[in-house]
C-alpha cells in the first residue's frame, strides 16, 4: 500500500504545478510565435490556471491560524493580517 500524503502537500505540489504551467504558458504567449487560434486557447487555459491558483491561496489564507497558549490550553485564533504592520 503507498505511503499516504496529506492533502495540504497534494495541495501544496498541485499549487506548484499550476503556477509552473501558468508561467511556461505565459513564456510561450510572449514569444509570440503561436497562431491566434492557439493564443485564444493558450489564453484561455492560463484563466483557469489563474483562477485555480487564486481559488487555492485563498483557501490557504483561510486556513492559517496562531496556536496561542494560554494557562496550558492551546487555542486557536483567526490569522490577523494587521499584525506585523505597526
């Protein structure tokens, strides 16, 4: 039986990969040398690339959270973006 992953690393390497396919797909577009019927498509492939991606770091932005110990207990409290900026 293989080796479970968990679904933050699958989700972590699919990341990856859609962000590497989204930029060699730009490469290709800037090149300039496809038809415009391969642009069209190319463009529509890195929308939903784009979109994937940005469906997923939100996600992940959701997910984040500060373990805070208090009196022994561990809580967990919302990611607060604002911390930091001061």
């Amino acid at each position: 039986m293989p080796p479970k992953t968990s679904p933050s690393k699958k989700k972590g390497v699919d990341f990856e990969q859609s962000l590497s396919t989204l930029e060699s797909l730009v490469n290709r577009m800037e090149q300039g040398d496809m038809t415009l019927e391969e642009s069209l498509q190319a463009f529509e492939t890195g929308i939903a690339l784009t979109r994937e991606c940005q469906n997923r770091l939100a996600a992940a932005e959701q997910q984040v959270t500060k373990l805070i110990e208090q009196q022994g207990n561990i809580s967990l409290e919302p990611f607060s973006d604002n911390e930091g900026d001061a």
